[in-house]
C-alpha cells in the first residue's frame, strides 16, 4: 500500500503520461497534415510508447493494491512553425517528464518507499534514452538546414521506426 501522497504523485503521472501520448498524436497529425508521412510515424510510434508508460503507473498501482484515478487529459497545442521547432518541443517536454520523474524518486525515497523507488528506476533510465533520441533528432535537423532533400531523406529515416 502506497502513502496517499504518493498515490495522489502516481496518479498524477499517469495523467503526464496520457497528455505525452496526446502531445506526440497531435505532432503525428500535424506532420501528416504537411505530408511528412516519416515524422507522422515517428511521432505516432512515441505516442504509443507514452501510452505504454501511463499503463506501467496504472499497473504497478493496483499492483500494490492502490487506487487507479483518470483526469482530464489537456488539450495539446494543434501545430507548429516548422518540423524542427516540433521536435524542439518534444524535446523541451522530455526534459519536464525527466525533472517530473527525479521528484517522484525523491519523494520515494524521503518516504522510504523502496518498492516505488525501484519500480521508477526504469523510468529513469527511460527518460535518458527519450532526451537522447530526441536530441540526436534536432542535431539532424540543425545539419540539414535548409536543404529540402536531406530533410526528405530524414522524413524517410524517422519512418522506418516500428
Ligand atoms: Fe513517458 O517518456 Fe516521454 O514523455
């Protein structure tokens, strides 16, 4: 059984997981709307992903025998300037659900939860693999300047992800 505070932290996460998924399913629809069918499918790959870890907080609550609480998912923003500037806010949000996740192990470990601290390990690691692809990503985008065929080239990239 987990503190209430905590309960409350991990529920709000999976809201922060659900909007995740929602933030990359509105970028998958936006490149779609701009025929970059390879970043539509990038992007729909990650809100899919996001989805997997709102349902890992689900699972590990009622694991431990706590309870499950859905809010309100936010509305996300629609489009953007560019593909670049997308990716750089995917990239901004990686960085909030990192801080977001290093305060949940805080919490756990001032409570001395070791069960919670070990299951978001994972998440730790996670997040270190989600801000480096995405940087990788705007580093990419950064060479290819204002060259449209090697921007192309990167939409066919970034679609060949499963
Ligand atoms: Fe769930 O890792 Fe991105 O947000």
């Amino acid at each position: 059984m987990l503190s209430a505070k905590m309960e409350k932290a991990l529920n709000d996460q999976i809201n922060a997981e659900f909007y995740s998924s929602y933030l990359y399913l509105a970028m998958s629809a936006y490149f779609q709307s701009i025929n970059f069918t390879g970043f539509a499918t990038w992007m729909q790959v990650q809100s899919t992903e996001e989805y997997g870890h709102a349902m890992k907080i689900y699972n590990y609550l009622i694991e431990v025998n706590s309870r499950v609480k859905l809010e309100l998912i936010e509305k996300p923003q629609e489009s953007w300037k560019s593909p670049l500037e997308a990716f750089q806010e995917a990239y901004k949000h990686e960085l909030y659900i990192t801080d977001r996740i290093n305060k949940l192990v805080n919490q756990a470990i001032a409570e001395q939860d070791h069960a919670t601290n070990i299951f978001l390990q994972w998440f730790v690691k996670e997040q270190v693999e989600e801000v480096s692809t995405v940087n990788q990503i705007i580093e990419k985008f950064k060479l290819i300047g204002e060259n449209k065929s090697a921007l192309y080239m990167l939409d066919r990239e970034l679609g060949q992800r499963k």
